[in-house]
C-alpha cells in the first residue's frame, strides 16, 4: 500500500512539473508567436493556443507586437454661422486619469468592431454625446488613423505626433435639428462604414 502511495506521489510530482513547464511555455510562447514572427514560433504557438485561449492568456499581444497597426481616434467639427468651426478630439489627450483615457481610447478603437448593422446607430449616438456637449444640433464625425512611425524616421529626426502620421477618414455629417417625431430622418452622409 505504502508503494502505491509512494508511486502516486512520483506520477503526481511528474505531472504537476510538466504541467508547470508547458504553463511557462505557453505563457512565453503567445507573445512570442504574433506575427510578424518565423514559422516555428508560430507553428510553437498553435501547440499552446487551445490552453491559451482555456485561460485567456493571449490577450491583447499583437497590438503590442513588434509591428502594431495604426490606432483609430474620433474627431468631430462643428459648425458655426460665421465663425470658425468647434473642432476636437475623442479622446483627448488632457483626459486625466490616464486610466479614463485608456478607456476612451478603447471605445474609439473599437467603433468598427460593431456589427454593420448596428454601426449606423453607434456612429449616430457618438455624434448625438458630441453635440450634446456643445449645444449643437450640426456635427460632422471623422475617423483619425494614426500609423506608427518607423525605427527609421524617427531616428531621421521624426517625432510621434507628427501631422502626417494622422489620417483623416470621414464618417458623416449628423443633423439633430429635426423634431423628436422625425427622429429617423437624421442625416448620414458620406458614410464609410
């Protein structure tokens, strides 16, 4: 009986440290296999994508990966009768603290995750929040793409915030003049979605 016991402890160690050493391997190996990455640590990363996906350990890694892609901002213009139009920024980046910011940037990062149906209507309650907060009844959206500089140019003397690393992508034009009756009448226009 002691035997039995004794080899149960053996098997258990055994497993409880391959158990360990595939955990580390997993946890190393889902960062390390985003591409763009060699065909081995990719094909590595396949062996632990099941148990990555089981505990939610390969979240998020590519936007951090070696060559993220462009990050999406909302800007919007207002207009004025003969002045210059309100212009901003969601988020802006006065917004403190930078965890809210974080969040902020999540909601306009994500706009185009909505289903296409639904989008419609999320762009149209981003334009509504937009012109609550001026009084107004125009707006018109715009998605910013901002494309990551290069190694390259910022060592040629580039900065990050650099205007022509903003690219401008209209959504719509956004009239909340008409009456609560002819709520469906709104005007979306030159939409991209």
């Amino acid at each position: 009986m002691s035997a039995m016991i004794a080899g149960l402890k053996k098997a258990g160690f055994v497993a409880l440290n391959l158990w360990l050493v595939f955990h580390v391997f997993a946890v190393f190996i889902a960062p390390a296999g985003m591409p763009p990455a060699s065909p081995l640590l990719v094909n590595a990363s396949r062996i632990a994508l099941p148990y990555n996906q089981a505990l939610f350990l390969n979240h998020g890694y590519h936007y951090f990966a070696p060559d993220p892609g462009s990050s999406t901002l909302v800007s919007y213009q207002i207009p004025q009768a003969g002045d210059v139009p309100i212009k901003g920024r969601f988020p802006e980046p006065t917004i403190f603290p930078r965890l809210l910011y974080h969040r902020y940037f999540m909601l306009a990062e994500n706009i185009r995750a909505f289903p296409p149906e639904t989008q419609a209507e999320v762009f149209r309650s981003y334009a509504q929040h937009f012109a609550q907060q001026h009084d107004a009844s125009q707006i018109s959206l715009s998605f910013v793409n901002h494309a990551p500089s290069s190694i390259a140019r910022i060592q040629a003397g580039g900065l990050l915030s650099d205007p022509e690393m903003y690219f401008e992508e209209p959504i719509g034009d956004f009239d909340f003049s008409v009456s609560a009756d002819d709520e469906n009448s709104v005007s979306l226009q030159d939409a991209s979605f």
